[in-house]
C-alpha cells in the first residue's frame, strides 16, 4: 500500500508526460480538425490540460534530481546510460523493425552536440547542476530565482517572440529552466491559500485565453493558423498553473524517489523514449490503425504505459549488464571522487584518472588510428580528393581494417606483428587498387581473386620500379616488426578476447554474404549506412565507399533477376515456337556447323584509334584488316566493356546470352557463374571436335575449369605440358606471346586436326600495359585529347599493326587449307588509355573492328558476304551470323539468336554510364546507324521477342532449366 501511494502521483504525471507527447501529434488525423466551434475550443482546453499535466512532471523531475548529492561520477554515469540507452533504441528498430540509418547512430552516440534529445540532455546537466544549485539557494533565494525563471516565459507569451531559444517547449533552454523551477519551488514554504488564489486567477486567465484564441484567430486570419496560440508549455499562466500546483503536493509527486532504486536512470529513460522522434512517430502509425478517436487514444495509453515500463526495467538490465562485466567497477575506479572535493578539484580528478586509463589503452588506440588513417587513404586515392566526406564508409572501412588487425592479433598473440602486417597488406591493396584503377577504371573485385593463382602473370603488368619499391619496403616492415616485437612487447590477449576478436572478424566480413539480399537485415544496416555499391559503375562505389567496401558489396551476387510470366509452360511455348523457326530458317539452308570449321577470335583490346574523337594518327595502323573488311561481311562490335572485360566479350559470343540481362552484381560469369552450373549451352556444341588457344596464363577468368564445361576437348596454353604453346615470339620489349604466336598454333591446329572444327582464339599481344613496348612508333606520330597519354596511343597503335600483319598471313594460310574454314574475327574492348568523357563519348570508346571472313573453300560450299544487319552488331549476334554466312542449319536456340541479329538493335551495357565492365546496367541498344534507340520504341512483335530471349537466359542460367529436357538448346 505504501508503494501504491509513492508511485501513483508521480505515474499521473508521467502518464501525462507520455500522452502530451504522443497525441498531439501533427500526423494524426483529428489533429487536422479546424472549424470554428465548441469543439475546436474543447480541443484546445484539452491540449492545454495536458500539457500542463507535463509540465508539473519536469517540475517533479528537477525536484528529484536537485534532492540528490552532487557527485560528478553519477552525472558521468548518466551521460554513458543515455548513450546506451538510445543507442538501444537504434538497435531495437533495427532488429525488430528492420529499420536503420547512420544519422540515427551518430545521435545516439552524440546526444548533446546534436541536439536531438534536448530532455535526456537536460536532465544530465541538470544532475549536476541542480544538488550543487540546492546547496547554494535558501528558501527564500528560491522565490527570487522562481520569479527570474519564469521573466523569459512571460516576455515569450507577451510578445509573441522566441527571444531565449524555448522553441515552443523543445529545447534544452526551456527543460533547464523548467527543471530548476522545479528544484527551487521544491524548496518553498509558500502559504497555502496565497498558492491556490495564484493558481485560480491562472487557471481562470489560461481557460478564457485558450477558448478564445480559436475564434480570434478564425476573425482575424478566416483560418485556424494561430489557434493554438496559447497551447504551449511557453505560455506563462500555464507554466505558473503547473508550479503553483506542483508546490501544493510536492512531497507526494517526489515521494516515488523512496522506492525507485535508480531514479535519475529511470527519468533518463523516459526523456530518451519520450524524445525519439522515430519512435514517436512509429506509436503514432499504431494509433491509425484505430477505428476511432476512442481506439486512437486507448492505442496511446498502451503506448505510454508500456514506455514507462520499459524506463524502469532498463535501469535493472543496466545495472545486471554492469556487473556482468564488472562495468561499473572500471568505470568508478576511473571517475570516482570523495564529495567533499570541489567541482574543480573532481573535475580534475576524473580528467587525471582517464588520461591514465588512455595512456594504458595506447596499443589499441594506435592500432585504431592507423586504420583510420588507411581508410581515409584507400577512399582518397580511389579519385575522392577530399578528406573527411561520406564518414559512414570512412568509419566502416577503419573498423574493417582494425578487426583485421586483432584478427590477426588473435591469432598469433603478436602486436607489432599484427599491427605492420595489417599495415603493409592494406598499403599493397592501396596501391593494387590505384594500379587497376588507372589501367581498367575500376577497382579489384573477388572474381579476380581467382587470377592469385597466376601470380607471375600478375606481377609482369606491374612497372618493376613499383616492384623493387615493395620488396625494399617489405624487408624494412620484416626488419621492424622484429626489433619491436624483441624490445617492446605490446599488449598480449587473454584466450577469451582472442576468441571474440576472431569471431567478430568472421561475422564482420562473413556478413557481406547477405549485404545484398532484398530486405534482409545486413541490406538494410548497409543501406542505413549510406552504402551505394553503384554496380553499374563500380569505379563510382570504390570512389565513394573506398574499395574494401566495394569489394565486399561484389560478394553477395545474384545472377538474374526472374523475368514475368516464367513457367514451365512458358518455356514448353517457347520450345515449340523456336522449334518452328529454326525448321522455316533450315528449309532454305543446306550445310550443317559440325561440318565447317569456325574459328573464333577474340582480338585482345583491338579498336582503330582513328573512331576515338579527339585522337588522329600520322598513319593508319591497320590497313591490310581495313582491306579485309571491305571484302567481307564487317562492320562495328559494340562492347560491354571498355578496358577491360574480355572474359564477358568472350562468354557472349559463346553462349549468346547477353551481360546486360545479368543481374547487377554478377560481373564476371566466368568466375561467378559457369564454374557453378552442370549445363553451359554453347555454340561449342554444334561441332564434334572444339579447341581452344590462349597464348598466356589458363587461369585467368577460370578458364581452365571453364573450357571443359563448354564442350571444348583441347586447351592449349602457357605452361600447358599436354598441349604447349609452340613457335614462341615476343616483339621488341613486350612481355605477351605475339599474335604471329596466336596464329602460328591456331594453323597447327588446323593441319594436326583434319576434320571440321571449332576453334577459340584468345590472344594476348596487345594487353596493357602500353608503356615503352616497341621501336619504331613515331610512324603513328598521335594527335590527342587532354589527359591522353600520345606515347601509349602510339605503343598501342603499333602493336595493332602488328597484328594487322599477323591477320592477313593468317588468312592467306587458311585460304591454301581446302576445307570450309571461316573466321570471325573482333576486338574485345578499347584499351584503357583515354581519358576522354564516357558521358559524352562513350558509344565510341566502345566501339570495336571485326570481320567474318569465310576461305574459298568455305565460298565453294555456299559461304557469302552477308549484308544486312552487319553495320553494327554485338558478341551476341556472331553465332547466328556465322551460320547464316556458312549457310548452315540452325537449332531452336540459334534460329531465336538469328532473329534476334535481324529484327533488333545491337545490344549492350550502357557505355554511357560506365568506363569499363559497365557491370549490370540495363541494356543499351545501337540501329545500323549507330543511333541509340529505347525500349519505349520497339514495336510489340519486337518487345515479346526480347522478353521470350530474357526467359531463356533466366531459364538456362537460374532458374529451373526447363529447356535442357527439350529440343531447344540441342
């Protein structure tokens, strides 16, 4: 009973507290109700009685807290469960509500310099000020200060102006002035009936003020504009209603402070509840769900009590956690101070006592510093030459890079160790990431994680000066790390922290495995974080997330989004009816594939530099394949790459499926995809017998494993003992095996196989770098834009000379071979070597040279010139074009490829939104006038058959392969 009668007072007020914050909420709907009645009037009276219901709960507050003995620590305190507790909040809306943003975090965590919950603010100055203020007033100093308190309420009320900075009740100005009237009326002696005269005359002034205000404001303005005037906690008669009220039964609303354990926490709690404007707002979206008035306030008062409730169940949790973790033991050993030190001497006390527990904690704060400092590099350097922009990434990247840092800590007990290898492996993956950003416009993604295999091969792309520089400094770190590891060992981990250590690593990178999973918790706290993984541009999110993060955005990977309509009886309809256009193509036809010889050939980075604007050249590099072109069927490859991608190029004309039907975060189908799927239709399986040939490294894009999978029964490669690559010729200072090389093998090939064939050609001559290759290069003098390097343009314009050479020797070889042998020959991409404007010039950096060109044998067996849809095409089209130049039949699968060569535009990445492997854009389309045409603008027959194409590359690649039980891929 005696609990009964403390709690109920003061749970009135705190109840009022709690229904003044909530229902008067401008987001619902009777709030918007503005007609000049009674009832408008009985709504204000309302809006008034609670707030002054409110305001007597701050004076109980202050009152609470002044009766309380100054102790710097317990304000300290105070402070640290604030920032626990909305930072509780925080977590709470993220877990249960999926809800996250980083601004929310940085207020919780900086509660007073954001100003965000000005209440909890004032009552952890007020904690500290009021006991000390208690102290120094007498009763009678308490009526003076009261009257000097409440001078800027009544200028406020009377002139209408916010002279102090009270913002209408919501500022830590108006709940410090508010909570010291209270801790100064708590100390009045106040005749009764002079009380209740005061109280009377304000209640009767604040009553007649209140109703009126509505019909005044309706006369003046004809609207509601100004009719909550006087419905403020500002207004002087009902700040002094609330004190004259409050100094009549001060003893039973404080009287709650006898069976509260902690007080001051639980007062805390609910200023940090009662403040949040998300969780505000979130009650308020609860109330509308209400039939009615009655239900919407029955919703609050729910609300409410459950609010209060959990305010007095943190302050136990808290205290439970503390000595779980023996918190407060550490935290009062560093800030304790004897009460009869002055504020001074206890304010140097503390500052004393953290300084020392810093100074202990130096490794990790080191530690923490150079994370930070390498975070801040990384981002700087990926082109974002401002320091200090976008601190979510900044922050996210420099904990990233410390869990490294005790991960590796953990593991081997070593602080310098730890802390210098973490340091030289982040300023390799710095400098690893300049390298390729600079070569490809992009950063490193976890496709080309694959490539480490092949180390050597990597490392012949890196200037040896940067080499020589990393080894010197490596040996320096290895130098360091022993010394400081023999004369200073620093901080040792005890078993269970380097367990935590290790297991926060795990989870920390493990989550970037959900980061892109619609709706998923990671999703949102990454989104929440300002994480924009720019898929379409990865070189945009290494710029602003800094390239760990962009990384690990390219780990979580969807392959395609599941098109409309798709079904089992969707892909049967499609069967049938490709069934029926390959038979309506066939009937005209008279060859089959499986007895021609193709060849395929991807022409590492080959463009004519003349197409790039702004760049001319002395001669023309290439004129012999320019010949060539006018002979045969050729014309403009779009690219879905600039710089880079000819894993993609060659996956295309492959499989003639299309990049920009991926999903965004599949870049690299050869790492990311085919390794993974038992079925990879492609062209390869239209002959008996298929080759393929690569100068260079079989690991690279995974080739090696993927070759296999598409059919192919020969790989020959560098370093292959079976099948070797013979007549090995490097030009002049080029590290690559030349295309005389590429071809040379190709021919063997040709005469050490005498039946039909297909042959994949990947050469490697003309890859970057482009520095310093070969003699002779002024021939191709060049004229270019700024920020274009002449120099490497001329490098790269002789290499394709050269190739241009090899090209024409080749194809007087197969012109001697009297078998039907045709070659469809085409640049990947550009090289990445100008700097112009991929928003203004980006159809032209990706345009490419290639050419079909079919031998006099193949001509004899019905091979021709084709010359329609050939001005501009993409990979896509080449298996379709190559049948239909050879005359040969189609499968269901070809003959929709055939369709899709004649009836649509060429299609790729937008070139317009990236500089290179424009990862997942939505396709761009190029007519035979090389004009970019939209969607909007294809006719329905067109529309239904890019959709029926989207199905079966959905179909074949992730969803449930309907087609592999028909004929369509056969």
């Amino acid at each position: 009973m005696k609990h009964v009668r403390a709690w109920w007072p003061f749970s009135l007020l705190v109840f009022g507290w709690g229904i003044n914050t909530i229902i008067w909420s401008p987001q619902l709907p009777y709030i918007k109700y503005a007609h000049n009645d009674l009832a408008m009037v009985g709504n204000q009276l309302l809006h008034s009685g609670t707030i002054v219901l409110f305001l007597i709960a701050l004076l109980a507050v202050g009152a609470v807290l002044a009766r309380q003995s100054f102790r710097l620590t317990r304000t300290i305190k105070l402070w640290l469960y604030t920032l626990l507790t909305a930072s509780g909040v925080v977590l709470v809306d993220w877990l249960v509500f999926n809800q996250f943003n980083y601004h929310r975090l940085y207020n919780a965590l900086l509660p007073i310099s954001r100003n965000v919950a000005p209440l909890a603010t004032a009552v952890i100055i007020a904690s500290g000020l009021l006991p000390w203020l208690r102290t120094k007033v007498n009763r009678s100093g308490a009526l003076v200060g009261i009257t000097l308190l409440v001078l800027p309420f009544a200028a406020t009320s009377l002139f209408n102006q916010d002279m102090f900075g009270l913002l209408k009740g919501n500022s830590v100005t108006f709940y410090l002035l508010t909570l010291t009237i209270g801790a100064l009326a708590d100390q009045l002696n106040t005749n009764r009936r002079t009380t209740i005269k005061w109280l009377s005359a304000a209640l009767v002034v604040n009553i007649l003020l209140v109703a009126i205000m509505p019909d005044a404001a309706f006369r003046t303005h004809a609207a509601m504009l100004t009719a909550g005037r006087f419905t403020t906690p500002t207004f002087l008669p009902t700040v002094i209603i609330a004190v004259c009220a409050f100094t009549l039964f001060a003893k039973q609303l404080t009287r709650f402070t006898t069976v509260v354990s902690h007080p001051s926490y639980f007062l805390t709690g609910l200023a940090v509840l009662f403040s949040d404007p998300v969780a505000i707002s979130r009650a308020v979206n609860l109330t509308k769900g209400a039939p009615n008035l009655i239900g919407q306030v029955a919703v609050i008062l729910v609300l409410v009590i459950l609010g209060i409730v959990i305010a007095a169940v943190l302050p136990s949790f808290a205290n439970w956690l503390q000595s779980r973790w023996q918190l407060s033991e550490r935290i009062d050993h560093c800030l304790t101070t004897t009460t009869n030190q002055s504020v001074d001497q206890q304010l140097m006390t503390v500052g004393r006592r953290v300084a020392t527990v810093i100074w202990h904690r130096w490794p990790s704060l080191l530690a923490f510093l150079v994370a930070y400092v390498l975070a801040d590099l990384s981002i700087y350097y990926m082109g974002n030459h401002t320091f200090f922009v976008k601190q979510s990434m900044l922050w996210l990247t420099a904990f990233l890079i410390f869990v490294t840092f005790k991960a590796l800590q953990a593991l081997t007990n070593r602080y310098w160790l730890s802390l210098l290898v973490t340091g030289m492996s982040n300023v390799i993956w710095i400098i690893a990431n300049i390298q390729k950003m600079n070569l490809r416009n992009e950063p490193i993604l976890p496709s080309e994680l694959a490539m480490i295999d092949d180390l050597d091969s990597l490392l012949k792309m890196i200037d040896y000066h940067l080499l020589i520089y990393s080894g010197i400094a490596i040996v320096v770190v290895i130098v360091a790390i022993i010394a400081l590891e023999h004369y200073n060992r620093a901080q040792r981990l005890t078993w269970p922290w380097r367990l935590f250590w290790l297991v926060l690593a795990i989870c920390a990178f493990g989550s970037s495995a959900f980061w892109n999973h619609h709706g998923s918790r990671m999703q949102t706290i990454m989104t929440g974080l300002d994480d924009q993984p720019h898929f379409i541009h990865q070189a945009v999110g290494a710029k602003q997330n800094g390239p760990t993060v962009q990384f690990l955005n390219n780990v979580d990977i969807t392959v395609m989004t599941r098109p409309h309509g798709y079904s089992k009886a969707t892909m049967d309809r499609i069967s049938r009816e490709y069934n029926q256009t390959a038979r309506q193509i066939n009937a005209t036809r008279t060859n089959q594939l499986k007895d021609q010889t193709i060849i395929f050939n991807l022409s590492e980075s080959f463009a004519n530099p003349d197409r790039v604007p702004g760049v001319t050249l002395k001669a023309n590099p290439i004129p012999k394949i320019d010949h060539i072109k006018k002979q045969t069927t050729s014309g403009i490859m779009i690219s879905s790459g600039y710089g880079g991608g000819t894993a993609d190029m060659e996956y295309m004309t492959l499989t003639g499926f299309a990049m920009c039907n991926f999903a965004q975060t599949l870049s690299t189908p050869y790492t990311q995809l085919v390794p993974y799927l038992k079925h990879n239709p492609t062209i390869v399986q239209s002959f008996k017998y298929a080759a393929a040939i690569h100068p260079y490294s079989k690991k690279f894009y995974d080739r090696g494993t993927d070759y296999p999978k598409f059919g192919f029964k020969k790989f020959s490669y560098l370093g292959s003992k079976q099948y070797p690559i013979r007549h090995q010729k490097k030009i002049d200072r080029n590290t690559y095996m030349s295309d005389q090389t590429a071809y040379a093998n190709t021919l063997d090939q040709l005469k050490s196989h005498h039946g039909a064939q297909f042959i994949n050609l990947v050469t490697m001559q003309n890859h970057l770098p482009y520095n310093n290759l070969y003699n002779g290069i002024n021939r191709f003098h060049a004229t270019v834009g700024d920020g274009t390097d002449p120099a490497q343009v001329e490098n790269y314009a002789m290499g394709i000379h050269y190739t241009d050479a090899a090209v024409e020797h080749f194809i007087k070889e197969i012109n001697k071979i009297n078998r039907p042998i045709t070659l469809v020959f085409y640049g990947d991409h550009l090289p990445g070597i100008y700097r112009n404007s991929m928003k203004k010039d980006g159809l032209k950096l990706h345009e490419t040279d290639y050419f079909i060109y079919s031998n006099p044998a193949a001509q004899r067996q019905g091979a021709r010139k084709l010359t329609r849809s050939t001005h501009y095409v993409g990979p896509n089209d080449f298996i379709a074009m190559a049948a239909e130049q050879t005359n040969s039949r189609v499968t269901p699968y070809q003959a929709m490829l055939t369709r899709l060569y004649h009836e649509l535009p060429a299609y790729a990445l937008s070139p317009q939104q990236n500089g290179t492997n424009s990862f997942n854009s939505a396709p761009e389309y190029v007519n035979q006038q090389g004009k970019v045409v939209n969607y909007s603008s294809f006719t329905k027959k067109q529309k239904k058959l890019w959709h029926d194409y989207q199905l079966v590359q959905y179909d074949i690649t992730a969803g449930h392969h309907y087609l592999l039980k028909t004929d369509m891929m056969k």
